[in-house]
C-alpha cells in the first residue's frame, strides 16, 4: 500500500470525504473508495490513473461535492488500496464493476470519468454488465487504447524502435523515486506536464506520484507496455466525451484522435493548448466543467415529488 504523502493545504488538498467503505473485488482485492457530496445527487465515479490515487480528483471533488454525489477510488496497489498479485485489465475492470455495484442503488446511473490508465479502466470495463447498467456517459482524460509505449514522447527522438526502448526501459523502471526534490520536480514536469505548469500543480503531482511503490509502479507500467484495448473502444457504448493536453507526452493527441474516431458516440474532443498529460490538475476547470455538462446532458434526475 503506498505511502500517503499529498500536499495538506492549498487547491490540490484532498477534501475530507462525507464517508468511505472498503469494496471487494472479484479477486478478492479490497479497494478504499470515498464518497463525497449529498446522498440522492447526481453521481460521478472518478477513475484515476498509473501511480496516482484518490487525491489527484481533489479539485473536481471539491467543486462537484457541492451539488454531486462523488465517488473515487483507488486502483488496486495505489493511495490506501493494498497491492495485488493480479495486474491486468480485466482486474481493472472487474475493480470499477464492484465499486458501480456497491455505491450506485439498483438501476442508478453515474457519469464515469477516468484518467490515463482509469480511461483504459473504462474501456476495460465497456462490455461488462454492470458497467452498462450504471454507466450513463463517459469522460475519457488524457488516456490511449493501445502502443502506448511506441506513441509516447517522452525521449525526444524520432519515433522508431530506439525510442520505444528507451521509452520502455524508463516507464519501467525499477529505480525507487525517493523524495520530492527540486530535480524531482522537473523531472516529473518534463515528462508528465505542460511546460506552463504552476509549481503547486508540480508539487501535488509530484507528491502523489512519489508515494505510489515502486513495486506497484513496475508492474502496471508492464500491463500498460502490453495493452490492447482497441475492442474496448469499439464496444463503449454510452456517450463519451475525450480530452487531452496538447503537451502531453504520455498519451499525445494522437491517441485521444484515435479514440474519437472510434468511439461509437464520441460527444467531441478537446484539445487544451499547453496542457500535459495531468490535465484533471492542470487543467481543472474544463475537466470539471465537461463532468458537469455530461452530468446535465444525460443523467435524468427524478424528484421526490414525481417519483
């Protein structure tokens, strides 16, 4: 379980959430989920990505709890969920069913939005039978379907089979990260953020990456090296709405285009100038607000007195 070492004040501060349950998984997995925001608001479930945790949501908890029912959780092995033997995106999508299935009531649907390996959770889980029964739109954020490592830019070198192993061998890395240094710091920004980026975006960034296990890191970088979910794409049903930084050199825009031309009902693409691949913190406002408006579109609120 990794080390919980985010920022404790500021915008990027994790909210204390109005409760939080311990959910199992198909494997026997338990996963720390929170809830946030009033009980019969409209609900949102927030899927985070590769060495993050709960708290990169912060500023989208924050503004939705207001007048949303907020859930987040940890993907297995990051913030307070325990590490797995099981890494594979069936186990993603088996963990995003048994959290739908214990937080949403019967029939009750959410707008799910995931982050870089949360939307490759979604597009894990697609086809899955709880997922279609809870899932009433989808944000896709900073995320691709396959050839993540071929597609990354991280090495500034032409893209060819020198880059990819390259690519591969720093993704996969085995090396602990060690304190969040100013060297640390620029490193992270270099790879993972746009080159506007302010420094207590760096500093949140920083911090929730660091506390996430080395052992954890290594063997999700080694799914996400291998993973194909191009089926998972096509079978995403739901409306679905795609956002990705221009900077970004994890998933760059390509593979978000990608997506888009794919999806069976893609609501649209945005494309935010100088954003890097942590645009839920960079970026928090069209995040939140493209949550917001999937949220208005498609989820049918019923009042106490029409019910």
């Amino acid at each position: 379980m990794s080390r919980l070492l985010h920022v404790g004040s500021g915008p990027y501060a994790p909210p204390a959430p109005a409760r939080e349950l311990t959910v199992v998984s198909a494997d026997g997995s338990r996963l720390h989920v929170e809830v946030h925001g009033p009980e019969g608001a409209p609900a949102v479930v927030l899927a985070h990505g590769w060495t993050c945790s709960t708290a990169f949501w912060a500023a989208q908890i924050r503004d939705l709890a207001a007048d949303h029912r907020v859930i987040a959780y940890d993907q297995r092995g990051h913030g307070r969920s325990p590490a797995s033997p099981a890494c594979s995106p069936d186990a993603l999508a088996d963990d995003l069913e048994a959290v739908l299935e214990a937080t949403l009531a019967p029939g009750e649907q959410a707008v799910v939005a995931g982050h870089s390996m949360g939307g490759m959770t979604v597009m894990a889980a697609s086809g899955r039978a709880a997922f279609r029964a809870h899932a009433a739109a989808v944000l896709l954020c900073s995320t691709g379907s396959s050839q993540l490592v071929a597609a990354a830019t991280v090495v500034p070198l032409r893209a060819g089979p020198v880059r990819t192993w390259l690519t591969r061998r720093i993704l996969g890395s085995r090396a602990p990260l060690g304190p969040v240094t100013p060297l640390a710091r620029r490193t992270l920004k270099y790879g993972t953020m746009g080159p506007g980026s302010a420094p207590d975006m760096i500093e949140a960034c920083a911090r929730i990456v660091h506390a996430c296990p080395r052992k954890v890191r290594h063997a999700w970088s080694q799914v996400l090296d291998l993973l194909d979910l191009d089926h998972g794409v096509r079978a995403l049903e739901v409306p679905t709405a795609v956002i990705v930084g221009t900077a970004d050199r994890l998933t760059p825009p390509g593979q978000s285009r990608a997506l888009a031309a794919a999806l069976p009902r893609c609501t649209g693409i945005v494309e935010l100038p100088g954003i890097g691949h942590m645009t839920p913190v960079e970026a928090p406002e069209p995040v939140t607000g493209t949550i917001r408006e999937l949220v208005r579109t498609h989820i049918q609120v019923v009042s106490e007195e029409s019910a």
